[in-house]
C-alpha cells in the first residue's frame, strides 16, 4: 500500500499545481487585456525547473510547489516629485531605504515607451480586477469542482430506510463501543421489530419525507408512545412503538449533547443521491462562512497547531492545515480500503475545498497578499471619488510601497506560520481514515 500512499501524495500535489495555474492565469489574463506588460508567470518558488518565452513573457514551473506569482512592471509608482523615467538615489534611514530599494526594483524592468504599461497607473478599478482575478479563479474551481461532486457524481446522503448496521441495544455515548452487551437494555425499536430495510414514512400521523425530518420528529417527541408509519418489502404497516428519553449528540454538532431526547435506536442507510446547483450554491456559501470565521481565528487555531507539534496534544480537527497535510490527506485516500468512488470523491472534495480556501485566504486586506492590492486599488477609487465630488485636483496614486515595512514583517510572520504547519503535519498529522 505503500505505493498508493505516495501515489495519492503526488496526484494532491498535480491538482495543487493546477490550482495555483490557473490562479496566476486569473491575474494574468485581465493584467494583459488592460495593457500592463508581464515580465514572468512562474507556477512555483525557488530556481526554475523549465520554462519558455511567448512574445514578452516568459512562463516557467519552479521546482518548490509553494505557490506561484506573475511579474508586473511598474507595481509601485516612484517616489512623489520624481521623473518616472529616471532613478534616484535612497534615502538614508532603514525603513526608507528599504522603500527606495523597492522602488528601484520595481523601475528596472521599465523600458522607454512602457510608461502607461506599468500597473501602479492604470485605473483603480483595473487594479482591483487584476488582483481579484486570482481569488476569483479559486471560487469559480471550487463551485465547478463541487458542482461535479454534488450534481455529476452525487454525495452521500441519508435516508429514513434502517440500516442493517443498526445497533439492536442502547449503547450510551459515554462508551467508545459498537459490541451489544448482555446487560444492554433492547433499542424502542429492537422491541417494536423494526427489520434492516423498513422505510419510515410517518410518524404520529406526520409525514416523513427525508432522515432531518426523522431525527426532528422522534427528538422533539421525548420518551412515550407513537404510532410509526413504515413501508416493508413493498407494503405499508403501522407499529406501536414507545421511545425512551436519551442523552444524545446534537445532529449538526455532534460536540454539543442534547438532553434526554426521544430515542427510537434507528441508523439511516446512505445512499448516493445527486444534488441540485442550488444545493452548490447553498453548501458553498456555508463553508465560506466557516472558512471566513476560521481566518479571523486563525491565530488561535495556530496556537493549537504549536501546542500539537511540540507537546503531543491531538490536533484540532477543524484546525489549519498546510500542503504537506493535506498531501498526506490525499496519500491516505488513496491507500484506504474506500471504492474507486468513494476515493475519487473523496479527492475532489478535498481539491474543492483547498481552493475555497486559498481563495478566502488571499482576499484578506493585507500585503503581499492580493487583497492588499485589492483595498489599495478601493482606497484609490475612494480617493478619487472624493476628489471629484469635491471638485478637488486629482490625487495621486495609492503609494503602497510606503507599507513595505508592515508587508515584510507579515511575509515573515507567514513564512514561520507555513513552517510550523509543515513541521505539524509532518510530526502530529491531520488523518481522514483513522
């Protein structure tokens, strides 16, 4: 299984290599319909394992797997005063010198005649649709690839049908056990003889169309007597069952545990059932729900990660997790005893989700991620909405080189915390299949 195991790592990381194409193909296209002239589009950091030039760009792959960019002449404008075609010597003092550096560098791929070529003057909502375009290839993988997964293929779904796993005895949840004992108590339905097959179709009189329907119906009932619609090899029948009150984990929250609800001793049977766009479109605005308030606890959950790396608490399920991770998610997979099906799946939800991901995480508001661009290019157009109602000059461009300082000190922050998770993932892993 072994071969398998490095198999999944290696299909992960094609799929991750794809993703991040086609977000840097997500700035380049908009980047040259407005004019700005790429230098670069690199698929990969480190030293260049291929490329080639078409016209005044040179595509390549780069040998670390880490990420991607394209090269935009002109990404900050010279300093206030200064000729655009010229370069001035910098200023002493470390901060600004580092500024003037930039600066310097960001002029030297400036030819004569590029100068409404260079990205810092183009128009500020150009600004925002070259650097949105990267996030926006991610969320439009994403709902393709959940479109596939939910629409084409199908998702696991529970049905009010009994399973033929179902437990004949009350095992309470405070036990780590599927084993029926001689002590246990027989399940409500165990007594009422409900048989592996029977499809609920009522409840009390009320109809039962889907298992939420089930749960709700026999939770919310509490412990007594109720008449249970059901359909047997074809024919319908009526049972006289009489629920207990258990302690059981919430549905939607298996963490939380809802007190003596009514307990009948049931388990659906799963079956694959494909799902409308609108399911897509609902499932994928709660995840980026999710995935949003995890980016604003991000760094609490890495205080987690550094506490499961170096003092072996168990990691957080719910918690951060790199490329190296998630590599070994896909290694996983493969080399489980799933079907093809399952598998496959299993691969394009984990593909669609890293791409929600990325996307979320590259439109927050800070440099040198694209959402810093993002809120210059907004700032500027406020800036010069302003201007206009105000009937003021128009002001200059948003200078974000003065925030390099900050960017630097984040990229830093980002490096370590890309570290820690690599180190995690390698010590305490992340694990699907158990």
């Amino acid at each position: 299984m072994d071969w398998l195991f490095a198999a999944g790592i290696v299909i992960f990381f094609i799929g991750l290599m794809a993703s991040i194409a086609l977000h840097e193909i997500g700035h380049l296209v908009p980047a040259k319909l407005f004019g700005v002239r790429v230098t670069q589009y690199m698929v990969g950091f480190g030293s260049t394992a291929w490329s080639w030039r078409k016209g005044e760009t040179e595509y390549g792959v780069k040998w670390l797997p880490l990420g991607g960019y394209i090269r935009m002449i002109g990404m900050l404008p010279p300093r206030p005063g200064d000729d655009p075609t010229k370069l001035r010597g910098s200023s002493t003092g470390p901060f600004q010198s580092l500024i003037e550096t930039a600066r310097e560098a960001a002029q030297e791929e400036v030819r004569p005649g590029d100068e409404e070529r260079v990205f810092y003057r183009k128009k500020w909502w150009q600004k925002v649709i070259i650097m949105s375009g990267g996030p926006a290839m991610n969320f439009v993988l994403a709902f393709a690839l959940y479109t596939l997964l939910f629409v084409g293929i199908g998702v696991s779904t529970p049905v009010p049908i009994v399973s033929p796993n179902t437990h004949t005895c009350v095992i309470p949840i405070s036990e780590q056990r599927t084993e029926c004992r001689p002590t246990d108590q027989p399940t409500p339905a165990s007594k009422a003889q409900l048989k592996a097959g029977d499809k609920l179709v009522s409840f009390d009189g009320r109809k039962i169309e889907t298992w939420d329907d089930a749960t709700h119906l026999i939770r919310s009932h509490g412990a007594g007597e109720v008449a249970l619609g059901i359909v047997r090899d074809g024919r319908p029948m009526t049972l006289d069952v009489t629920l207990i009150a258990q302690d059981r984990p919430k549905p939607d929250d298996p963490k939380v545990i809802e007190k003596n609800v009514g307990f009948l001793g049931v388990t659906p049977t799963s079956v694959v059932q494909q799902q409308s766009i609108g399911a897509v479109a609902g499932y994928m605005a709660e995840l980026t729900g999710k995935v949003a308030q995890s980016l604003v606890n991000l760094p609490e959950k890495m205080v987690g990660v550094w506490h499961a790396a170096f003092s072996g608490e168990e990691r957080d399920p719910e918690g951060p997790v790199g490329v190296v991770g998630a590599g070994r998610m896909g290694g996983e997979i493969l080399a489980s005893d799933m079907t093809g099906f399952e598998k496959f799946s299993f691969f394009v939800n984990l593909l669609a989700g890293f791409n929600l991901a990325i996307g979320m995480f590259n439109l927050i508001p800070l440099l040198p991620l694209d959402g810093g661009h993002i809120a210059g290019g907004l700032w500027e157009g406020l800036k010069r909405a302003y201007a206009r109602v105000r009937r003021r000059p128009e002001p200059a461009y948003v200078d974000i080189a003065k925030v390099l300082p900050l960017t630097y000190a984040l990229a830093f922050v980002m490096i370590i915390m890309a570290g820690l998770l690599v180190y995690a993932d390698l010590i305490n892993p992340l694990r699907l299949t158990g």
